[in-house]
C-alpha cells in the first residue's frame, strides 16, 4: 500500500532552498506520518520556517503547528516585504561570516550586533535574550527550534547583502550615526579634544570630527567619503521603496 503524502508547492523564492534536483519541480510530495505538524514538513524540505510567509492548506490559512491530513494540498508562500521584526526599530545580530554587512549596516545606522568569535549556541542566545534578528547564510542555524527571529541573507557581495537586509526589514536609517567597530554610538566632538589622536596631515585638512561613546574611536569625513556617500544613496532608495504601500493596496 503506497504511503500517504502531503503536497507542498512552494513559492518562486523559497525553491533555491530545496535540493537542487527538487527546484524544478511545481509540487513537492512529502510523507504523511500523522504527527508530525505543517512547519516540521516544511522545514524537512531544506525551507527554513523563518524565510515562510502564509500557509495555505486546501485554500485556508493555517499556522505552522496545523497536523495536516493524508492528500492535503499546501502552499507556502515566502515572507512579505517589508517584514515587521520583534521590536521596532529593529536590531540584528550577524553570523561570524558577515563581518563586512555589520560594518555597512553600522555605517547607515542600524543598530548591529557582531562578535566574530561567538558559537551558534552564543549567536541564538544573544538574538533570543536582546530580541534581535539573527542574519545568517547558514541555513541549519535557520532551523534552530529556539531561536525566536532569524533570517537568510541573500548575495554574495557586502553591497548586495545590505540592500538585501534593507528591503526586508525597512528600518529607519541614521547614517553615520554609529560605529562601524563595535556598534556603539557617535557623538560630534570639538577638534581640539581629538587633535592629539590624529595624523599631522589629518589635522591640518579636516576639522569636523565625532567620536564613538564606547570604543572612543575617531571619525571624519576622510578620503572614503564619496564611497559610503554612495552605500548610504542606495540605502535610503531602498528603504524608501520597500516602505511605499503596494499599488492598489488600501
């Protein structure tokens, strides 16, 4: 007798998570074995829960916990854009692997946490205990049943990444406003408190300086400056865009 299954279609942009000779495919047949709920069946696919939207079961929204029934039919559809976080305005704690989306998502404002010597188990108690999303590319990290908010962080380029994070979450942005070292935030500081810090050529060429509250470090408006003038450019088109309502929405 041939084993009950469940029929799981999966939208466009949750497919790169399935196996590869699984992408291809419309439908998705999993095996019924009676206890197990929507979100365990999804999950065994390779989707992580935190990278699903709506579950449609025979045309009705269920939550992850429903046991489906032997034939039932699922759509799974990917997360909307924007997506709202635990707390607004959201936070982040990054993977070791992302130390360069931390620096950029620090420089636009973002309140980003980072440690590049942290385990998984630190990484998901960090995001549970101060209610930040944790941004990874690991997606076993994803399927972590403790882990409160998560979410997969597509490309492969720091630039890519950040637009990325930017258009799903559309946090608001404070440029320059923290540090790209260690997340803290910056203060406008006289010339003459910094001036003994700086190089001689420095001193002589700029005088608009801030500094970080808790590393102390020194920031001014230096040879880089027309290259994060532009992340920043793409940062606030992107969140300005992912925040206007969808044409036809009330």
């Amino acid at each position: 007798m041939d084993q009950p299954e469940v029929c799981l279609r999966f939208a466009a942009e949750l497919r790169p998570f399935l196996p590869s000779r699984k992408r291809g495919a419309a439908d998705l047949r999993v095996p019924h074995d009676g206890t197990s709920t929507l979100g365990h069946h999804v999950q065994s696919t390779g989707v992580p829960l935190t990278e699903v939207g709506n579950l449609v079961c025979n045309g009705r929204r269920v939550a992850p916990a429903h046991r489906p029934e032997p034939g039932d039919s699922v759509d799974v559809h990917g997360i909307d854009r924007p997506q709202r976080a635990p707390v607004w305005p959201p936070r982040f704690v990054l993977d070791v692997h992302l130390g360069a989306l931390a620096r950029r998502l620090r420089m636009v404002g973002v309140d980003t946490a980072y440690g590049n010597d942290l385990d998984d188990d630190e990484l998901v108690e960090w995001a549970n205990a101060e209610q930040r999303v944790l941004l990874t590319q690991d997606r076993r990290l994803l399927h972590r049943r403790v882990l409160v908010a998560g979410a997969f962080v597509h490309g492969h380029d720091p630039d890519d990444q950040v637009l990325d994070v930017l258009e799903r979450f559309a946090p608001p942005l404070e440029p320059m406003s923290r540090c790209t070292a260690c997340n803290g935030t910056l203060e406008s500081v006289d010339k003459s408190e910094v001036a003994h810090r700086l190089e001689p050529g420095t001193r002589a060429t700029y005088d608009t300086f801030a500094q970080c509250r808790e590393c102390g470090r020194v920031y001014w408006p230096g040879a880089h400056h027309d290259r994060i003038r532009t992340i920043v450019d793409a940062a606030r088109r992107t969140v300005a865009a992912a925040a206007e309502p969808a044409e036809g929405a009330d």
